[in-house]
C-alpha cells in the first residue's frame, strides 16, 4: 500500500541548473542538542547491533559487496538524513545539506566489511566502534552514518550487521527502522531494483520535530504566545531542579570534560513473570513506565543502606542522603503528537529525531523502617524500606506528572523550553574544546563529596525510559511479509539486537523493554565515574525489587 504525499516547505534548494540536487535546512533544537553533544569527543553516537542467521539462501550473496551496497543506497534514498553532511555556519547557524548524487552513490568509509570468529569478538568489536578513542574518528559532520557487515569465519549462516549514526538524525524508533529496512531489502531478488523513492518527498518526512507541530496551524501571534508561555513554565520547571544524588561516584570539575568510558551491563526477567508484572501494573492503576522509576529509585535505596551499614559510606554522607531529594528523567517520543498527514506520510516511524525531554521528581530516598540502622547491624528486608501500597503511590505520583505534561493545551512548547538547554550546550561544547587545549590550565581532579555535586549542579538518580513492547517494530523474520519483490530464496532470521549510545560524561541511563516476552532491563554508564561493580549490585536490585512489588510474590527477602 503506497503512502499519502507529503510536502514540506522546509528545504530549500541551493544547486545550480543541470548540477546535482543540493537541498539544506536548519537543524532543528533537539538536532542542534545532540550535535553538540558530539563535538565532545562523539557524545551520543548511537550503535546498533544485530546478529542475523540465513535460514534459506547463499550468505554469500546475501552479504556480497554489490548486494550490501546497493541496499545501503536504497535506504540512503528513503531517509535521506543517512547520507547528509552537517555544516556549522556560524552565525547563520547549522545546517543539514543533502546531495542527490551522494545519495545515489556510496563512499568506501560507508560500508565496511570484516571477518570475526565469534560472537564474542563481534560484541567487543562493537564495544571498540562506540567507546575506544578511535571511535570519535568513525563519524563526522561529512558522514552522519556508516554500517559494518561482520562475517564469521567458517560459518555458511551467519553474519553480524553494525551501524553507527549521529544522534543528530535518529531516535529510539528510527534506530529500528534502520535495522528493519536494512533486512527488508536485502532479502529482495538481485535482479529486482529497489523501489525508487521521490527525493522531495522523502526529505518532507526528513524535518525537525517543531516543524510538523500541529500548533504550526494557529496565527503568528498565537505561536508566539504559546511559546512565551511555555517558555516561563518551562523556565520554572528547569529552576525547579535543584540538587539530588545518584549512586556513589568519582566526581570532579574535571569530569564534564573528560571523554567517558561508555559500559553496557544487562539483566531480564522470564516471559511468564514479565507478563505477570505488567497485568499487576495495570491492575494497580500504573504502567511499567511509571512505576520503573521507582523501582530504579529504591533498587538505590537498598544498595545506599547496605554500603551504609558495612560502614562504607560515613554519617554525613548518610545524613545528607536521607534529606536530599532525587530526580530522573528521560527521553519521550514526540511522534504520536505530531502532524496526522506526516504521521500517515510515513512520519511515524521515519529516520529523523522526534523526542522531547521531561523529569520526575520522585520523593526522598524510602528508608522506611531502616531509618534508624547504624553501622554493623543486620540488613533489612527489602519490604521495610517502602510498603507496596506506598510504592505504587510514589507510582502513581510519576504517572501524574508524565500525564500533567503530555495534556497540557501547550505540552510541545513547554518540553522544548524545559528540555536541554541549547544555549547552554554550545557553549559546554566551546568550554570542552578550551578544556581538552593542550595550552589550557587544566581543571581540578578532587573527588566532590556527594553534598558538593548537589550544590554545584542537577544530579540525576539516573536517566532513561521504559520503551514498552517492541517487538511490533522489529519482526523476527524475513521477509516479513510476503510481496513480488520478495525473494523465494532468501529467508533472514533476527537472532538479537541491542541498540546503545555513546555514555555523556557522568551518564547513568537505566532503559527498560519487553522483547520476544521478556522484561529487560540495560544499564549504560561512564565507567570513569561509576564502578561497575556497583552499577550491576544496583541492576540486580532493579530486578529484585521488580519481582518483589509487581511480580506478585508476597513473601519478602533479605536485601
């Protein structure tokens, strides 16, 4: 079924008579962020991961150079942002500049093939395409994306599909996308052509998220004063995020110009207890989104309580701790709220960014009936640091708060001016450049104490988003459907995927999904900052207390 024709007059076009198409436009906020973003050492490129097993064909024309190419190009064509450059103009600002003919074409650093003999080594291959010094090499504001095809020595039905792009153009759904295209073509006939795609068309889908906002449609002046108003409440919600603490961590000022150590460290839950968990959510009147940050928030408490009571954590610390509050936040997918003709366009899931930025404040630490514990006494159940029916409150509490945003009349303006402060990313950018100087003075490497982190800056309890099912996005098989252009010979099976980002200095985001009808959970971090062995007794507790408040389990257990 073809899709409805969308325009969009945000490209303009710059080429000259009988010279390649040249179209550019501005980057939009959330864009302009994360370009920022990696001008620090490639802060928040994205990785995605998947192993692919040939059910039925030849893998080696499956992952031939002329097969994989020529589906590259394809996908290149149908989200143009892939194969985009970025050019900061200055004054003028930043800007997106697509060619047709490079659209059409592909350069040798695109894609990339390689030969591993495990799976081992195409994760740690992975790991060192995201986290090594030489990933900041890998991407530029002249290549956006770039894909690696793994091939596994002396296996005739394996292969391992890796690609990296700026954060810049893509967002949870559009990473996906990306994998789901990708196998969707390459399972196609040789001798078929890929479906062509109109240029103009495809970049109409290609914009920023504030220019498809359906409040585009009212006056000039309402706009502006829509966005007036957003601005004070937003203002008064960024002014509103004052201290907080997280995990014990090594901290300095230093440290927001120090490129991380970006980690990954993961756990699940078993399909018939995760599906037990989300009708005991929905039961209690919460959805998992809401009630994981909770579970996040006392998986904390439980690890702060037992470092305090093996005397590895002293009294002021302590004290500060069960008088501080704490914070979290995440991403949230802007697409729902967007244009109906975008959205049926293909808008829903195109590669471009859709997201808004929000926070939770969720209460002080729940110490409950552990108050009173000092050093060297025994540890607590886990049901005495906060009651299941306060749990859910607290649930219940974060819910309100996501729902008070997303229904508000001015929702949209609110999360941009309450969202990552542009400003104020540029110019970090400007101070990471002058820091990382050879010629600067180098900044302080003192350890802060956790009440002097509260006091100098926001410290979130951690970062993240409960994504929800996904397997809806991504097939398992493919093809997935069965169509003229689909090959007889070729059957591709997803055996995993993971997708992960390159940590921003002091990161701890804390995502959760099902999958193939398990919960799972992941933990990405700045291995400078958290010691990850702390960071997995923290994870671990994120699963125990899942199974203990929404598993159904009445029994307590010891921490």
């Amino acid at each position: 079924m073809s899709l409805p024709a969308f325009s969009h007059p945000a490209w303009t076009v710059s080429s000259k008579l009988n010279e390649p198409q040249i179209y550019e436009r501005p980057l939009g906020l959330v864009e302009s962020g994360f370009y920022w973003d990696t001008t620090c050492c490639r802060t928040g490129d994205v990785l995605g991961y998947s192993e692919i097993e040939v059910l039925e064909g030849d893998l080696k024309k499956i992952t031939s150079f002329e097969k994989v190419n020529n589906t590259w190009i394809s996908l290149k064509s149908q989200f143009p942002l892939l194969g985009a450059n970025i050019e900061d103009r200055r004054d003028l600002g930043l800007h997106f500049v697509v060619s047709s003919d490079r659209l059409r074409n592909y350069s040798p650093n695109e894609v990339s093939f390689l030969e591993v003999s495990s799976q081992a080594e195409a994760i740690l291959f992975a790991d060192k395409v995201l986290s090594s010094k030489d990933g900041e090499h890998l991407l530029s504001n002249d290549l956006l994306a770039r894909i690696f095809i793994l091939l596994v020595k002396g296996s005739s039905d394996r292969f391992y599909f890796i690609f990296l792009v700026a954060h810049a153009i893509t967002d949870g759904i559009a990473n996906r996308t990306i994998l789901r295209t990708f196998l969707e073509n390459i399972v196609r006939e040789a001798s078929t052509e890929l479906s062509p795609f109109n240029l103009q068309s495809q970049l109409a889908l290609s914009v920023a998220s504030e220019d498809v906002d359906p409040g585009r449609k009212f006056s000039i002046s309402k706009q502006r004063w829509k966005k007036a108003v957003g601005l004070i409440i937003g203002r008064r919600i960024m002014d509103s995020l004052k201290g907080g603490q997280t995990l014990p961590r090594t901290v300095s000022k230093a440290t927001s110009y120090t490129p991380s150590q970006t980690r990954l460290i993961s756990t699940f839950l078993p399909p018939s207890l995760s599906s037990l968990i989300i009708q005991n959510c929905r039961a209690n009147g919460v959805t998992f989104g809401s009630a994981y940050y909770i579970v996040g928030q006392v998986a904390m408490a439980g690890v702060l309580v037992r470092r305090y009571l093996r005397g590895q954590m002293d009294e002021e610390e302590w004290q500060f701790r069960q008088r501080e509050a704490m914070i979290s936040g995440g991403p949230l997918n802007l697409r729902p709220y967007l244009d109906k003709d975008w959205l049926e366009a293909g808008g829903s899931q195109h590669v471009c960014v859709c997201l808004a930025f929000y926070f939770v404040f969720i209460a002080f630490l729940p110490l409950g009936q552990t108050r009173n514990l000092r050093p060297g006494m025994d540890e607590p159940p886990l049901g005495a640091l906060l009651s299941k029916d306060r749990f859910f409150l607290r649930a219940k509490s974060a819910r309100r708060q996501s729902n008070w945003l997303v229904k508000h009349p001015l929702f949209k303006d609110i999360a941009r001016s309450s969202g990552r402060n542009l400003k104020m990313m540029k110019e970090r950018a400007l101070q990471w450049q002058k820091a990382n100087n050879v010629t600067s003075q180098p900044l302080s490497t003192v350890k802060l104490s956790a009440p002097e982190q509260a006091a100098s800056s926001t410290v979130f309890t951690s970062i993240g988003s409960s994504l929800g099912n996904m397997d809806h996005l991504l097939p398992r098989e493919y093809p997935a459907t069965t169509g003229a252009d689909s090959s007889k010979g070729i059957k591709l099976r997803l055996v995993e995927d993971l997708f992960r980002a390159r940590a921003r200095p002091a990161e701890l985001y804390l995502g959760a999904q099902t999958k193939r009808g398990e919960l799972r959970f992941h933990v990405n971090f700045d291995a400078n900052v958290y010691d990850e062995v702390l960071v997995m007794e923290w994870l671990n507790e994120v699963r125990e207390v899942t199974v203990f408040y929404l598993g159904g389990e009445s029994k307590t257990r010891s921490l």
